[in-house]
C-alpha cells in the first residue's frame, strides 16, 4: 500500500480522487439509488469552479461513478460553482427537478432549476438547465446577496402549492427563507411566512433540511407527501436541521408545522451552547436526507471533512468522505432524533473474520484485546453492563458537555470511579496511539447522568474514520484520525476500563469489513 492511500477508507463513499464536501439531492429513483456531491475536477482543495458529482447505486454501500458531472458552471448565473441543492420528485408525473445555487458572474448566490434530459435513463447522466435560470434571486434588504443558498427539497402544502426552503444570513442572523411556487419555476416569498425561522449569531444557515418524521415510536419514515397527512401534528413532527455556520456542526429541531400558515413551532431551541440537540459531535457536516420508498424509511447523508492539512490532501490526491448513510426517526420521547448506520451495512460484515465476547468481567484499570479481526476495517457492537451507580462521581458542571470531554485527549486515561471504560480503536500496539470511544458514569442532582450511554452501543472504524453511535442512536460523535502505527495489520482494538469499580461486557460483537465495490463508468 503505498503511504498516501493507507487513509482511504474501504467502505465509505468517495470518489477516485479529488476534493468532495456536502451531499447533495439524494434520491431513490426508478429503483437506483442517487448521490450527487459538491466536487472539485480540479484538485484536492475546494476549487473556484465546483461542479455536481454523481454516484448510482443499488444498494447504498456499492457504487459506480459516473464520469459525466451532471452539473458544471456553463450560464452566467452559476459560472463561478455549482453549489449545494435538492432533488424533488414531482408525484403526479415521477418527473425528478435540482434545485441547486448557482455562484454568478457577479458572486452573488442564485437558485436554478435543471431537468433530467432523458428521465428514462435510470442513471439520470445528463441534466439540463432551464432557460429560466435564475428561477430566485435573492430578496433585498432580507438577507445577503452571498449569502442566500441550498435550497432544500420541495413540498406541496394542501393548498397545492409547491414550498421550498433556502439558507441565508443578514448580518447576524441566520435564516431559513420559504418560498412558493404553482408550476416549480416560478417562485415567490411565501405570502404568509417567509422568515420562516431566524436564529441569532449563527452566521450563515447553511444546508438547511427540513422532513416529517412519525411521533409512533417506530423506526419507519414519512415522505414530504401532504396529501395524506397534512397538519397532522398527532402522527408527525417536522424536523428543521441547519448547518450552523460558525460552529460547523449540525443543529436541529423538532417541533409543529402548520402548512397552510407556513409555521414551524419548534419545542427546542438553538442556543449555540451544550443544550442544543446535535446530529453529531464530531466532524459531520452539511447533511441532507432523502425518503427511501423502496424501504419506506427516511436516510441521511453527512460530510465528513479532512483533518490534515490541505498540503496533505494535495499528497493524497483527495479529501473528503461522506459518513455511512443513517436511518433517522424520532424517539418514542417525541424529543430527540435517532441514527443508526442503515442496515445494508451489515452485508459488509465478514462471517468469517468475527468475534464475540459475553459476560466478560473488565476489571477496574484493564485492558482487553480484540483479536481476530481486521481492527482497522471493522463494524463493533457492544453493551456494558455497569455495577450499583452509588458510588459514582458527582459531576463537574464544566464536562457536561460532551464536545469538551470527547476533544480532551488525556480524558480517557484519567481514572475515575465508573470509568472511564469503553474503546481504543486504531490502536497500536504499545496504544502511544489509539481513539477512545468511552463512557463514563456521573451523579447529578437529577440522578445519573452518562457520557456517553450504557444502552447498544455501534463502531464503525474504516482506516481514517471512526463513527460512534452510542444509546441506540441517540448520541453520534464521527471522527477522523490519521494513525502512522495503527495502520493495516498494525492496528488494534482494544476494551479498556481505566475506573476504579469493575464493569462487565454483557456483549461484544466485532467483524471485519470487506471492501464495498465503486466502478467507474
Ligand atoms: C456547506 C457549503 C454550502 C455551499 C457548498 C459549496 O459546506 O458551504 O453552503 O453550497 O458548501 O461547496
């Protein structure tokens, strides 16, 4: 292997070569799978002229590329890029629409439309820009002129009308602008709402997301279709998910839409401090969700960005992946939004190479390896099991916040009384080099309080990254790492418990990965 592709990973989307950030349009259409993706032909940095990639798959972890760039500036209104933007699947006629931002001759943000130029080709290779474009220029005196883009996928409210989101900034605020349109390219400021929501000293609202999710408890997923479940605010919830500039993380709500008054009614806030909800803690980024009709669930896609230096993404000829695409619902709470790595995941696993591990004692200040796997490709699940919580630490206010604790390095060797205990991945065999993926127990006036959770806890390592779903899916925390011993055979996994009370294993399950396929075409 030579030394700059010890990082690609082996089943994570990436294209051959060159920079990629945020999905973009997701779909299932005519039963293939669509990822399109912001891309630099160019090179691996961000580039002055970024273009739409495009992937096609069946079964969301086996790809072909396709060479063809769906969309590349060519107009006046997107000559400096092709940004970021949605798929829409008109219902009465199957017909699917981009909605993308193109950055103009003036570098100002501008949305476009493009329409598949021969909707019987199930790959969707070429695209064409309609002669409107632009379809929305950016409403002055409202938000910026550089800053108004990532148009969302559109809805139909009961009143026929097509809705659509579009990110933007003014000044200090962060907005999600909503328009209205009867035909899909004609488009105006919704007469009833159009500052649909506004935060403060976020910067720019980027990547805006906005999907229903079921208030049943179950794992299923709901389509933007109002027809049949309009305002239904006793089946659903709608969930607003920005990309919070300033912090680069993803923040969202969850609360009531009212569609024929344009409302959104959200029960949490965004605050910008520890409180908020987060889909992830880690590097994740400008994500976007489709709903998968073939499997009636709804599926997120996220950014995960380099954390090298751009110098050693120009050595490694690439940077950027795209996180394991996740099922999200809402928890039976009606509070909180759940992942979990979709289920064709587990078709990667290899039966061959795997190992498991019940009811084993951990005993306080050791270490246990996992052997018999390939530890730097492999998919870990584990529940631990933990002793009479009495005894365990008062919290320090100051490490409630999960960002905080998982960021301080030297956290997981420090010896509290339950836990630290948890896992070193990509480890090396004298562990000088290893991730921690830990938990720890806390008594707070409330009771107990974990980071990060005691419930089935999933590990997904591939080379350079390492994505943690904790409490079932509620708690995400994505990171990327570059070992310089914890590569190939070199790398190790280890269950440690550096606390001073014992914990058990009640069940670890561990196995390689194979390599998921990408063909170029
Ligand atoms: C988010 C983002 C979007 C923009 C795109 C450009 O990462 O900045 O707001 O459309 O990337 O590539």
């Amino acid at each position: 292997v030579h030394e700059t592709d010890l990082y690609r990973t082996s089943y994570h989307f990436q294209p051959q070569q060159n920079w990629m950030n945020d999905p973009n349009g997701p779909m299932y259409y005519k039963e293939v799978y669509h990822l399109f993706y912001q891309y630099n032909p160019d090179g691996a940095s961000f580039g002055k002229k970024m273009v739409w990639g495009h992937s096609v798959s069946y079964d969301l972890m086996n790809w072909i590329h396709l060479n063809h760039h769906p969309l590349q500036p060519s107009h006046h209104y997107d000559i400096h890029g092709c940004f970021s933007g949605s798929t829409t699947i008109i219902p009465s006629n199957n017909q699917p629409f981009i909605l993308y931002t193109g950055f103009d001759e003036t570098k100002h943000q501008v949305q476009n439309l493009a329409m598949p130029k021969n909707p019987q080709d199930p790959f969707l290779r070429e695209w064409i820009k309609h002669p409107q474009n632009p379809i929305i220029t950016a409403p002055i005196g409202l938000v910026e002129q550089e800053n108004f883009r990532d148009p969302t996928t559109a809805w139909k409210g009961s009143d026929g009308k097509w809705r659509v989101i579009i990110g933007a900034r003014n000044g200090d605020l962060g907005k999600a602008i909503l328009y209205h349109s009867d035909d899909f390219v004609n488009w105006k400021l919704s007469p009833n709402n159009h500052q649909f929501y506004v935060i403060d000293g976020i910067g720019m609202c980027e990547c805006p997301d906005f999907f229903p999710v079921l208030i049943d408890g179950t794992k299923h997923g709901v389509d933007l279709d109002y027809s049949s479940v309009q305002d239904s605010n006793d089946v659903i919830r709608h969930v607003l998910k920005i990309s919070y500039q300033n912090k680069q993380q993803e923040h969202y709500l969850v609360g009531k839409y009212v569609c024929d008054e344009d409302k959104f009614v959200a029960e949490n806030k965004i605050t910008g401090t520890s409180l908020d909800l987060k889909l992830d803690h880690g590097e994740f980024y400008a994500s976007k969700s489709f709903f998968d009709y073939a499997k009636k669930r709804r599926v997120l896609w996220g950014w995960v960005k380099e954390l090298d230096t751009e110098q050693d993404d120009i050595l490694k000829g690439w940077a950027g992946l795209q996180g394991i695409p996740r099922q999200v619902w809402l928890h039976e709470n009606g509070k909180w939004l759940m992942q979990w790595p979709i289920e064709e995941l587990e078709t990667l696993r290899d039966s061959d190479n795997q190992v498991s591990i019940l009811g084993h004692k951990l005993v306080a200040g050791s270490t246990l390896q996992v052997s018999g796997i390939t530890a730097s490709q492999a998919d870990v699940e584990v529940v631990f099991e933990l002793p009479e919580l009495e005894s365990a630490e008062w919290l320090d206010s100051k490490e409630v916040d999960p960002q905080i604790v998982c960021s301080d390095k030297e956290y997981a060797s420090r010896s509290g009384i339950i836990g630290p205990f948890g896992l070193l991945a990509l480890a090396s065999k004298d562990l000088t080099e290893q991730t921690a993926i830990f938990f720890t127990i806390f008594r707070t006036p409330n009771g107990f309080s974990c980071l990060m959770c005691t419930d089935l806890t999933r590990i997904n390592i591939d080379r350079s990254i390492i994505e943690s779903f904790g409490e079932k899916g509620r708690v995400c925390i994505t990171n990327r790492v570059y070992p310089l011993l914890a590569t190939e055979k070199d790398a190790h996994l280890y269950v440690f418990n550096s606390g001073k009370q014992n914990v058990c294993i009640s069940k670890l399950n561990a196995w390689s990965m194979k390599r998921a396929k990408f063909v170029q075409q």
